[in-house]
C-alpha cells in the first residue's frame, strides 16, 4: 500500500489511447485518484469536478490522472462524452490499483467483493506521496485536493 512520503510504484498502465506511463516516472506536483466504473454517476461527478478545477491545477503545474480498470477505449469514449480535462488511465490487470492500496474487500447487501477503493494521492515535487485521501466522498472532494496543492507552496 502507498502512503504518505512514499514514490508511486515502478508499474505501467495505459492513457485512452493506448499508450503507455510508466507511474515512477511522473514528476509532481500531481494527482492521482482512483475511481471504480466509468460513466457511472459518483465517478461522472468526480471527473467532472476534477475537470472544472483543471485551470487552477494548471496554474500550480499539477496535472490530474484518474485511473480505474476500465478498458482505454472506454476512457476515451468516457472523456469524449463528458470533455473530460484530465488524463484517464487504464489498470486492467490491477498492478497499480493492488501496490498503491486501492484495491480492497467491499460489501453490499451482506455480499462481499473487491472492487476499487475510492481514494486520491497528492504527489509533491520530490515525487513522494503528500498526501492520501481514502474512501473518498464525490462531493467537495476535488477542491479538497486543490486547496492541499496550493497548501504544498
């Protein structure tokens, strides 16, 4: 699980077109939230708040990734229809989801499953984690992490 003054993990994922980022190799300031299903409404939301709040993360030089394990056809098609101003990311074989702590055991009506935690990583500048949010509520969420990024100076 990655915490808190730890480097994202040495893993590769694929952005909506394909291609590939390798997670160690990204410099912060940056952000990186974990969301379970494209185009569902609460991860439309998020997207979307994300997406609103993405001239001000420009403005501090912090770019924004979500990632879920959604195929990156999927991604793309979710960014279209939304015009979505972050960058989606693809884990479909759940590397990056299982190391950064994501990944978890949930339930509903009384069945167990594991699905993707709801949670967001604040990167700093030395690359190392400042700051992570678990469980994450949609609502306020994205300006939540702005106001830790402007926080980070």
């Amino acid at each position: 699980m990655t915490d808190v003054n730890e480097t994202l993990p040495d893993v590769t994922v694929l952005d909506s077109e394909g291609s590939a980022l390798n997670l160690a190799t990204l410099k912060g300031p940056m952000v990186l939230y974990f969301y379970p299903k494209a185009d569902t409404p609460g991860c439309t939301n998020e997207a979307k708040d994300f997406t609103a709040l993405a001239p001000e993360f420009a403005a501090l030089g912090c770019p924004i990734y979500g990632m879920s394990k959604d195929k990156p056809a999927k991604l793309g098609k979710f960014a279209g229809k939304y015009d979505l101003k972050v960058t989606l990311l693809s884990d479909e074989t759940s590397d990056a989801t299982e190391q950064m702590g994501a990944w978890v055991e949930k339930s509903m009506y009384g069945k167990s499953y594991m699905g993707i935690d709801r949670s967001t990583y604040l990167v700093g500048i030395d690359g190392k984690v400042k700051q992570v949010w678990r469980k994450v509520k949609v609502k306020d969420h994205a300006a939540d992490v702005l106001a830790a990024t402007k926080a980070l100076g």
